[in-house]
C-alpha cells in the first residue's frame, strides 16, 4: 500500500469491507454522498468482482429499512453506508426497528476528521451520537481519519462487531472520520487492489463462532418444578425474533414441547410456527374475543413479544396461573403484562432444561389434552361461520382479504404484513394460513414509515413476496421505489386503499365529527395512484371482485417484478360486514359454551 492518504483512505475501506464479508456479510447498501466516497469505491471493486452485493438507494431512510429487510429474510448481517450530517439522522427509524426486532444492521457513516468537528465546517454535525440510544454498539475508527488506522485496528474493529452480533443481534454504529482526498487515481486503485488482493483477499481469519451452547444460563431449576405437564396448559407463540436461520430448530424444540405437554397452540401469523405443529388453534382470538372462560387450566407458556390483540392481553392480564416467557435473541423485558416469569435464552434451550428437570415419564409423548380439542373444534365452527360471511358476496373488504388471500397466495411463497390493519386483521382472520412459508412484520416499534423499503429488502433474498399494506405506509415509504431496480425484484404490493389511516375509523369514531376524524386522524389523500405507477414504472392493476383476486395474483406472479394491485375498500361495508360476524359468533357461542359446561 502506498502510504499517501488517498491511498490509505481507499486501502482501509477496502479492507474493512473485505473483512465484514468474511464474518458473512453479503449485501450493503449505498448510499450517496462525497465524504464516503472511500468507502463507495471500495464497495464498487468489491462488487465487481462479486465478493459482495451492493445496491444504491438516494434515500437513506428507505437504504435502513431496505437493509433491515435484507438481514431479516437472510438470518445475515448487512451494511449500510452514507455520508455525514442528516444522512446519518435519516438511519434512526431503521435503528430504532432493528434494536426492537434483534436484527443485525451495520451502519457505516463517515464523517469529517476531528479538526473539522466543533468549528462550524460544513456537514459537521455530532452524528457519533445520533444513533446511540438504540445501537447496541458506536464504534469509530481513528478520530483524525482512518488513514491513521493499522491492520490490527481494523481487524479488532470487525472482531468487536462480530461478538457484539453473537451475544446480542441488533444494530450497530460505525462512524468513520475521513480526512481529504476522498478520490483516487485509476493507477493508484489498480496498485493498491493488486496488493491488497495479495496479501489481504484470501487470508483466513478466526472470528469467534456462534456460542449459543455456552450461554450462561440462570434460570433456576425451580422454575421448571413449577411446570407440571401432567396438568392442563397452553401454549401462545407471539411474532419471532430469532434469526431465519434457526427457524428449523425452533419448530423441532417447539414440536418437541408440544409432544410432551399435549397441550394446544395458539400462534400468531407472523410466528414463524410450522403448519404441521399437532394441537395448533385455528380462530383463538375469535374464541377469546367471545369466550375468555373458555380456557380453563393453570399454567401458559409464552413464545416471544405479545401480539397485538387487545383480547389476549385481557386474557393474560386476567390468568391466574403460572406464566412463562420464552425468547429468541432478546434479553430485554418482554412482558407488558409483567405476570410472567422470563427465560431469556430460547426455546431449544429451555426445553433441554425442561427434559433435564422432568421425570422419564414426562417425556413420552401425550395425546393432544381435552381442552386442545375443545378450542379446536370451537375454531372449525367459527371457520364455518366466516366461510359463509366470507363469501356471501363478492364484495372486497379488509376482513376478507385477511381470510382469503394467504389460501390464494401459494402456500410456499413468504408474505409481509404492514404494521396497520393487516397485521391486526389477519391475526384475527387469517386461520392459521399464513404457516405454510414465512410471514414477515415489523412490529418491533409498528412505524409505517418503511413498508416498502423493507418489503423490497426480503424480496431481495425471499420472492415472489406478496406485501399487503395500507395506502398510508405505501405512499410514506414510496420512496422505496427509488432503490437500484427496486422495480425488477418480485413483489406484489396488495394495496388496501381506504383512504387514510382506517385504523383510527374504529379507535375514534364515536366522539369526533367525520370531518374533524378525517383531519384529525385519518388524513386522507387523494392520490392517483394509476399515475404515481406509471411514474415509476410498475404496473398496476384494480381489483373489484374477490373472485377476480385469484386472477390478479397468476397475472402479477407472470410478470416477475414490482406490480400493485389495488382493491378499493368501502369503509362503511367493511364495519357492517365486522359486525355482522360478531353478532353470528355470540349467537352461536352462547348454545356452544353452555354445551361445554356439560362435558
Ligand atoms: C412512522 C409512523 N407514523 C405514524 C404511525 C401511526 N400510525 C399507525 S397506523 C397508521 C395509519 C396507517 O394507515 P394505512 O397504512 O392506510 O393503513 P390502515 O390503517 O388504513 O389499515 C398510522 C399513521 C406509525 N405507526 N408510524
């Protein structure tokens, strides 16, 4: 390496990146800017010659969210880069994401060198801090620029993120002060590639490996003498926090705890829970909604956050019995509850720990209990009633949508929810059909602002994707369009339009005028949405008839590429329609659950 600054700034990025693919980074995304620009022209010599994927995107809200997105579908970390000042504000709704769903971001800022900072030079800004309180590290290479860096400097660097992702994932801070010129001559990159490809490229290294076996685990015995899998429990698994990767062995501890205690399953769409799990409940959160004393035993085991349903909340604030909370990948409190008992190191974990406390005839399996059964059979009458509400005419409503389409979506192709109504409908919905393939949502802090980003992210490692959202956190995030050819990769947008935020329809109705509601809340926009298509260039379609929507997906699944299919919802109908199924749920309940009473 030649010793110039211009050198070293291009020789040290080189490196950097280089080492982060060797700790299994395979995508960064790149964002645009001049102070960065060792680092962009490293990432692009790396990109040619395939070492590592790098995708642009001018707005780096949406190159967060589309990162995120990237990390989450592959179970990999992946990079972010931009330049100083607001381009580092922009990365913290992403941040903020990342920190709350455990997944791993590296977010690489440069910034100006230490005698710029503090003295009113341009585009300097504290950005060291901006992303603190949510990073689980902020780390920074040599304050005076990183020309000043070594070898070991580097390698220590990539070192500490690579533990830091192990023992926690989440999102971490790397500023990195930059000193002029940011520039290179073509002969000087050629030498300094020639050498670096010497020397550097194909070293090994020994980064630390995954220690999940040699966690320290102190969850005391007791805890699990507390569980009696002789007696009546039940199982509730919220969304997943794991890494993809672990998603097979979470289903077998799963399977296994579910074939030692015979007890049934209630899941959330977005749990990552296989299909095939014996004892899962179709319909619960109808079931509760209707008839909370319909669960009768002492004892539920918790799988990751709480979903979001006002009904199990009431159910769990109101259990008297024993409550464990099992989490993947997050030491932090989970219970908003605050009645259970945490056990912070997974599911395969604590199974083990469970086998190890129990008894050899704990261990063999058990028929599914009688209360399985009991909710079981509740959840196929309330699929018949909604079968025939479903279809009773070819209306298109949210509800309907969220029965309908994960049976029409093909069974094996992933699925993501936006943090509105879909997720919460199809929750309520959806029957369990969302667990043959993946189903993605960012409920971590529930924002809107990166929907699309983030649903063009998994596609990027996951596809045919299907994301279904709200006009709202469409058009907030449309800007994920301008991604590098965000447009090629195939996602089908179902964009629900009902004119605003809908959610709030039902939260703030009564008391408020429909204009001030509208105002106030919903904040509906008239937006041509066949035109903003056209603007950038991806097809749409309009659905009107639920029995076309089949139609619509074989059309947007030949096309191979970004495309919207739009249903227009009536607002009105959609609550008629809600509400109607309510009425039909309590009249059947009140003759089924007096029927219970007597088993
Ligand atoms: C960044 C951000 N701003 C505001 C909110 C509050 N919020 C929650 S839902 C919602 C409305 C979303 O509307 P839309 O996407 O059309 O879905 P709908 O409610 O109609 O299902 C808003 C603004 C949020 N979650 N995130």
């Amino acid at each position: 390496m030649t010793s110039s600054i211009e050198c070293q700034n291009f020789f040290r990025s080189l490196q950097l990146l280089d080492l982060f693919t060797k700790i299994g980074v395979k995508n960064l995304i790149l964002c645009p800017g001049s102070r960065s620009a060792p680092l962009a022209i490293a990432a692009g010599e790396l990109n040619k010659r395939r070492i590592l994927n790098v995708f642009n995107s001018i707005d780096e809200r949406s190159a967060g969210f589309h990162s995120l997105g990237i990390s989450t579908a592959s179970g990999d970390v992946s990079l972010v880069v931009t330049t100083s000042g607001t381009a580092v504000g922009n990365l913290l709704p992403a941040a903020i994401e990342a920190d709350k769903s455990c997944k791993s971001i590296v977010f690489i800022t440069a910034d100006r060198p230490s005698r710029l900072k503090n003295c009113g030079s341009n585009q300097t800004v504290n950005q060291e801090e901006f992303l603190n309180s949510v990073c689980r590290s902020n780390l920074s290479t040599n304050l005076n620029g990183i020309h000043e860096n070594n070898d070991d400097d580097i390698l220590k660097i990539v070192e500490t993120i690579k533990k830091q992702i192990l023992q926690s994932p989440g999102p971490i801070h790397l500023n990195i002060p930059f000193e002029k010129p940011l520039d290179i001559s073509l002969n000087n990159k050629k030498k300094n590639f020639e050498v670096f490809e010497r020397f550097y490229l194909k070293k090994t290294y020994q980064f630390l490996k995954n220690d999940n076996q040699n966690k320290n685990i102190q969850f005391s015995e007791k805890c699990f003498k507390r569980i009696n899998l002789s007696n009546p429990g039940i199982i509730i698994v919220g969304p997943y926090q794991g890494s993809t990767k672990d998603l097979d062995s979470f289903n077998s501890a799963l399977k296994k705890l579910q074939e030692i205690t015979g007890w049934p399953v209630l899941v959330d769409p977005v749990s990552g829970v296989s299909a095939e799990l014996r004892g899962l409940v179709e319909n619960w959160e109808l079931i509760l909604k209707t008839n909370k004393n319909i669960i009768q035993c002492d004892q539920i085991l918790r799988l990751g956050p709480l979903s979001s349903s006002n009904d199990l909340e009431d159910f769990l604030l109101n259990f008297e019995g024993l409550q464990i909370l099992v989490k993947e990948n997050n030491i932090r409190k989970l219970d908003p509850i605050k009645k259970s008992l945490e056990y912070d190191f997974g599911i395969r974990n604590f199974v083990n720990q469970l086998l190890g406390a129990s008894s050899n005839d704990n261990k063999k399996i058990k028929p599914l209990i009688n209360l399985g059964k009991i909710l079981i059979k509740e959840g196929a009458k309330i699929k018949e009633i909604l079968k025939e509400q479903v279809f009773s005419n070819t209306e298109i409503t949210e509800y309907k949508l969220a029965n309908f389409v994960p049976k029409i979506w093909p069974e094996n192709y992933p699925i993501m929810l936006s943090a509105s109504s879909p997720i919460r409908d199809w929750l309520t919905f959806s029957e369990n059909a969302t667990l043959t393939r993946e189903c993605f949502s960012f409920r971590g802090a529930s924002g809107i602002d990166g929907t699309l980003s983030l649903a063009l992210g998994i596609a990027r490692i996951t596809k045919p994707l299907l994301l279904v959202t709200g006009d709202l956190a469409l058009i907030h995030d449309i800007n994920g369009f301008l991604i590098e050819n965000a447009i090629e990769l195939n996602l089908t947008i179902l964009l629900i339009n009902n004119n605003g935020g809908n959610i709030f329809n039902n939260l703030y109705k009564n008391n408020l005028e429909e204009e001030e509601l509208k105002k106030l809340f919903i904040m509906p926009k008239s937006i041509n949405w066949e035109n903003l298509a056209k603007g950038y260039q991806v097809p749409i379609k309009n659905v009107s008839d639920l029995n076309k929507l089949r139609e619509a997906f074989e059309w947007s699944l030949s096309m191979q590429k970004s495309v919207i299919i739009k249903v227009d919802i009536n607002v009105e109908n959609e609550m008629k329609g809600r509400n109607l199924i309510l009425k039909k749920f309590s009249q059947v309940n009140e003759f089924t659950f007096s029927n219970y009473l007597n088993l």
